[in-house]
C-alpha cells in the first residue's frame, strides 16, 4: 500500500467521524431545545397559580354562581318567612282574613285607632308632617267586620236606589269599599289621611300639599299608598289617594323605588334590593 491510498484512507475515515459527530450534536442540540420550551412551558404554568399566603399555589374558585345561587336561596327563604309578619298581611277579595281575626289597637288622632304596633310610627309620621307645615288629619282607620258590613251594604243599597240591580249594585260597591272580611281596614294596618283644607276623599286630594308629603315622605315611616291609580286591575280596587298602609320601614322603601303594589310585591321570590337583617 503506497502513501497516497494511505493517506486517501485517512482522509476518508476522517470525513466519516466528522459527519457522526455533527448528527450527534445536531441531535442533542434538538433535544436540549425542547427541554428549555418544556421547562418555559412549565415555569409560566406554575407563575399562574395563585398563592396563598404560605407560599402554596391555591386553584381559583370554579363555581361563583354555585355561590351567588345559595345566597339568592337564603334570601328567598328569608323573604318567604317574613311574609308571615303581621305588617305584610294581604287582606283582600282574594285574601279574606280569619274570621277569628282579632288586632290590639291603639288611638293615633281623634280617637282612630290602628294596631298598637303601628300606632307609634303614624303618630311620627303625623308629627313630621306638622314640622313641615302640613296638617295629617285621619278620617278612618281600624274598623270592625261590623262596622265594614254596614258601609258596604249603606253604598250597595244607594245603587239599589239608582235602579242598578243586585249584581250590579254589588259589583260597584266591592270597587269602591272592600267587602267584608277583607278589608285592610279591619287589620288595624290602614288608615285614610286627609287635611283640614280637603276632606274629600277623592283624586284631588293627591294635588295638595299633604297629598304630596305623604307621597314623598311617607314610605320613610313604613306606609305606602295601598291602591295606586296604575293598580286598580291588580288591586281590584279603585285608585285611593287618601289611603295609607303600614307594611314596616324596608319594604315601603323598596316598594316606592319598584312602583309595585303589595300584591306585586308579595308575589316575587326575592324583591330587587332585598337584603337579610343584620
């Protein structure tokens, strides 16, 4: 063997060694690229676990409506049981009281009485009213089933007089004066306020002065205007302007900002604003 088929070979063997180096390093080099974007991967992962204050990753909370829904629920059980409060009493045709209903009541003006738990905040309510200038005067407030049977069946027999016939006559009289047994009246909740300068009861009483406090002011002692003139299909009693209902201090308040009558009002699950007592 000569020296150039010696060194030809050297060459050879050479080039053959750099190739296998080079696909290994090449091959490391691949593999040591997808370790770093492994471990870039890896490390973002763990930077987006919240921590708590031990250091410790924590998962974020998954089910927020899971938690808004059993406060909703709490709220609705809450509402649900205090509807059963004498304050939100619904007397109406659809709502007959007890015929073994009985109210303690107590004088607020002019020997009218209302249910002794109310009684206080009328007679707050009456004496704002003076602070401001204006003159509440109460015109009718509890009444006794016999006494409501008697201005019922006074009203009917005036429209018997006019030559309507009994259905008639019956039918007219329940839009104006609630029958018997489900008057607001007869709760002891209820009162008809007018003013000295208007004695009417009538529309015209919402244009004076008192009219206007009341409307203003009155949800701040727990009444509202029981018959709006917009509810009389849901009411199924005429518009009242004069007419004032006690159902406590929160639900006059949500009550005015819902523009909602106490029939509404009671058929929700959860009034809007609603909240439990602290």
């Amino acid at each position: 063997m000569n020296g150039k088929t010696i060194v030809t070979m050297i060459l050879l063997l050479l080039i053959c060694v750099g190739t296998v180096a080079g696909v290994y390093f090449a091959d490391h080099q691949e593999q040591d690229s997808k370790q770093d974007q492994e471990d870039v991967f890896n490390n973002e992962n763990e930077n987006s676990q919240p921590e708590n204050t031990d250091g410790e990753t924590t998962q974020p909370d998954a089910q927020p409506e899971e938690s808004e829904q059993e406060e909703y629920q709490k709220l609705a059980a809450e509402f649900a049981k205090e509807k059963e409060e004498y304050y939100l009493l619904l007397a109406n045709v659809d709502h007959p009281l007890p015929e073994s209903f009985t109210v303690e009541t107590e004088t607020v003006q002019n020997n009218y009485q209302l249910d002794s738990r109310v009684a206080p905040y009328a007679k707050e309510m009456i004496q704002a009213a003076a602070n401001d200038g204006v003159e509440l005067l109460v015109c009718s407030a509890y009444r006794s089933i016999e006494k409501q049977t008697t201005l019922f069946n006074n009203m009917k027999q005036d429209y018997l007089n006019q030559g309507l016939s009994e259905s008639e006559a019956y039918n007219k009289t329940a839009n104006a004066i609630a029958i018997p047994g489900t008057s607001e009246h007869q709760t002891g909740l209820a009162a008809d306020i007018v003013t000295p300068s208007h004695q009417t009861l009538d529309e015209a009483f919402a244009d004076t002065a008192a009219g206007q406090w009341l409307l203003e002011h009155a949800h701040e002692y727990g009444f509202v205007l029981r018959y709006p003139k917009d509810k009389e299909d849901v009411t199924k009693i005429m518009y009242e302007s004069w007419h004032f209902r006690y159902v406590g201090k929160k639900h006059a308040e949500l009550m005015k900002e819902s523009g909602m009558c106490l029939e509404e009002y009671l058929a929700q699950e959860v009034p809007e604003g609603y909240t439990l007592d602290e």
